[in-house]
C-alpha cells in the first residue's frame, strides 16, 4: 500500500513539474524586455488603449509567446490597432518585419488609420490578405514568420454559416518557418458548458482552440493565466459583448459589468514542429 501510494505522489510531482515546465514562457534578454517595457509605455498609444492595459496585459503576453524584435512578426486581424501600437514600435525599430493581415481593407481600417497618424512608423509595415481565398491575393508568404499573433478572433473564424477556423489554422500553419511559434489569446468558456454555445457566444473552450491548431499540425507548447479573469462567467445575454469594452446593453447594469471587467481569457502558445 505504501509503495502504491509513493508511486501515485511520484507520478502527481512529475505532472506538477512538466506543467510547471511547459507553462513557463521564454526569457527575453534584458535588453528586449526594456525595449517591450518603452512600446508599451509609448506616450503616442492612446489614453483609451493605455486604459486597458490592466485586462490585457500586454507586455506580459508578448514575453509569454517569444515575440524578439529582430524576427518576423505577424498580426492577423488587427481591429482597431490596439496591439499594434504595442508590436509596431518594438519589431519595426528593432530591426524586424511587422505584417498585419485580414480579409480586406476595411477589415484593416483601424491600422490604415494609425498609418494616417504615423506613417514613417507603421507605413513600414506589410498589409497583407488573411485568410487568402482567392487567387491573386497576397498573403504572408509560407515559411517566412518566426511568430504569429492572433488576440481574440478565432471565434470569428469558428461562429457564423460558413465557419473557416480550419482553414485559417492550416493558412498559419504554412506562413510558420519550422520552430515558429502561434500565439493565441481568447474568449474562453468553461470545457463544461454547452459547445453549442460557441456558435454565439464570442467564448471557446481551450479544447476546441487545441483541437484547431492540432488538427493543422501544431505541437501545443504551453498556457499562461496572465489574461485571466474569474469574475467572468461567460454566461452574459448578449455573449462576450456584453462586457467592457463592447458594453452591448448599454446603460443596463453597466456598473455591474464595468466592475467585472474584461472576459475571461486562454493565453496559449503552439509550435510548428521542426
């Protein structure tokens, strides 16, 4: 009995040990970390985005999926730019190349206009067609990116009639040089809710999102806690949006929301195999 229950303890601090190990995320040298330290605190990011910096965790999440300033970095939908105030400074200055990519100018409309705003800093980046699905379009070129960047989107990509997560998951897959790392922030719902309930909702469960990236190929290398929120039940009226910053309802129990915050979110980093 007792050699049963000395293997069972054995066997629980080994798994303690590999998650601990596979949770830990990559040391930036000091001087990336002061250079990540200076975008972030960039006086020219707006008061509104700076306001959220406590939800998202920025500086944090960039350590955790290895972004160097040296590599080829890629942002795939953009939206209004919030991250890209952030990336844009550390890789552009730092010697690397910066894509940002969506389905179309419009959906690029929030990154075209901080072009307008500082076109000397993010006119230097690549604008490019994510996902491709037409011929002619140009996309990041395959094999060329060290790291690839998605921030609350491939629900996007898994809601609506003609869902196309797959796709994008096998698109990122190729646009990776082997070793290049996936980074992947999102609306997480619990693994025991209803799965009909990321058709609507905005939140996905760690499993679909592993079951996506897996699918494409990818080795999974690892999740952080730093975007996580436990006053989020994901369990709202109007899905994900009902939280800041959306606030979907309005006036309506806005105190309430504002108070929780930001939604709960999975911080996962994959891996293309070598």
């Amino acid at each position: 009995m007792r050699r049963t229950f000395l293997l069972a303890a054995s066997a629980a601090l080994a798994a303690t040990a590999a998650t601990a190990a596979l949770q830990r995320s990559p040391s930036l040298p000091a001087a990336e970390q002061k250079a990540l330290a200076a975008a972030v605190a960039n006086p020219a990011r707006s008061d509104a985005n700076r306001a959220r910096d406590k939800y998202r965790s920025p500086a944090a999440t960039l350590s955790f999926f290895g972004v160097r300033p040296k590599q080829t970095v890629v942002e795939l939908f953009p939206g209004g730019g919030w991250y890209s105030e952030v990336i844009a400074p550390y890789v552009l200055n730092g010697g690397g190349t910066y894509y940002v990519a969506a389905p179309n100018d419009r959906a690029l409309g929030g990154f075209k206009r901080l072009v307008e705003k500082d076109a000397a800093l993010y006119g230097r980046a690549r604008q490019v067609t994510f996902p491709v699905m037409q011929a002619g379009q140009a996309g990041v070129p395959n094999g060329s990116a060290d790291v690839v960047l998605t921030f609350r989107n491939v629900h996007n990509w898994a809601m609506g009639d003609q869902p196309y997560a797959d796709v994008a998951f096998k698109q990122i897959f190729a646009m990776l040089k082997p070793g290049g790392v996936l980074g992947v922030e999102e609306h997480r719902l619990p693994e025991s809710a209803d799965s009909a309930r990321e058709k609507a909702s905005g939140y996905l469960k760690v499993s679909t999102v592993r079951r996506l990236a897996e699918q494409a190929g990818f080795r999974y290398a690892g999740s952080s806690e730093i975007n996580a929120n436990r006053k989020d039940t994901a369990n709202w009226p109007d899905g994900v949006w009902t939280l800041p910053p959306t606030l979907r309802l309005g006036d309506k129990d806005r105190a309430k929301y504002l108070a929780i915050g930001e939604s709960d979110r999975m911080t996962l980093r994959f891996v293309k195999p070598r």
